[in-house]
C-alpha cells in the first residue's frame, strides 16, 4: 500500500514539474500582455525544428565545398580562355569586353608601375645621397606621368564608350579600364584577346 502511493505521489508530482516546464518554455517572457500563450505542442513543433539538424553535416559541408571549389576552377579557366558565359558578374557583357580590348590594345604608363617602383625602391635603399634623390624626383615624375595617362585614356574610352553604347548603361566601366592598366599585361586577367595597335 505504501508503495502504491509512493509511487503514484512521485509520478504525479512528476507531472506537475513537467507541465510547469512545458508551460515555461512554451510561453514567451518577451509576450505582451493579452497574448496567447502557444498550445504546447505548437511549442514543442517550434523547439523540435530550431533543434533539428542535418544527419550528416560533414557530407553537406564537403559538398559545398567541392561546388565552390568546383565554380573557382571554372570562372579562372573563363579567366584565362575569355569565356564570357563562365566569367564572373564584374567581367561580363559587351561593354566590359570592348574595354578590355580598348585597354589592351595600347600602351599605358601606369603598367609599367610595378617594375618602375622596384627600381626607385632600389635606388631610395641606397646610402649614397644623391641617388636617394634621384628615386624622389623620378617617383613623382613617373607619378604625374601616370595621372596624365589616366586623364587622356579616360576621356579616350568615355568617347568611345558613348559613341559604341549610346543609351546604355556604362557606369563604372571607365574605372574598370583604369584599373586594368595599373596592371602588367601578362598579368591581366581575362587574358587580353587583342594584340598591340590593334583597336576593338
């Protein structure tokens, strides 16, 4: 008899514990007054799905992976080749392409800026002082050289940009073509698709 009752007390009492949780983790504490509180298996649908996980998360993340790793290796490959249906968002389009052409079909002094910075960086390490001068004169004269070439090649393609596009959007492609130029031709990418003094 005492154990009946024992064991009746404890799974009442079991049931009491239980419900108050329920009804704590049911009601949200950040409810305005004259809400309802959630039916308890509204509740615990809503905790079972935030709970929910993928069964193997390390598959999914492998595959994910792979793909980016995959789409990578194509939009370099597009790069390379100059296959306009891989290439990314910024490359894409004809404006973008005439540009490129546009750009690397003339010389530009700004390409010639990284091996003209190694040889002032040579020449400012050195402890002979008018050398150390000669590398200031010559980097800002190869500076104003190179400000100047960006004004004649951006006035050069805004023309010719309005004269091939009329009424279509070219924003932004000016300073793509700039951009372009700070770089080494070799090192261009989408490789260049013309040759030198040949125009688009």
């Amino acid at each position: 008899m005492f154990r009946r009752r024992s064991d009746e007390s404890a799974a009442s009492s079991s049931t009491v514990t239980m419900t108050k949780e329920d009804e704590k983790l049911a009601r949200d504490p950040q409810a305005p007054k004259g809400r309802p509180t959630p039916k308890r298996s509204e509740a615990e649908a809503n905790r079972k799905t935030r709970v929910t996980v993928p069964k193997d998360r390390k598959e999914a993340a492998k595959q994910a992976r792979e793909r980016m790793r995959a789409e990578r290796e194509k939009q370099r490959t597009a790069l390379l080749e100059g296959d306009e249906r891989a290439l990314p968002p910024r490359d894409k389009g004809p404006v973008r392409r005439y540009v490129r052409d546009f750009i690397d079909s003339r010389w530009a002094a700004a390409e010639f800026f990284l091996p003209y910075a190694v040889v002032v960086l040579v020449l400012s390490i050195t402890k002979v002082n008018y050398l150390q001068l000669l590398s200031t004169l010559l980097f800002m004269v190869f500076f104003v050289v190179v400000i100047l070439d960006f004004v004649r090649i951006g006035f050069q393609l805004r023309k010719r940009l309005a004269e091939r596009f009329p009424g279509q959007d070219t924003r932004g492609a000016v300073m793509y073509g700039l951009m372009r130029t700070l770089q080494m031709r070799r090192l261009r990418l989408p490789k260049p698709m013309v040759k030198r003094g040949e125009r688009p």
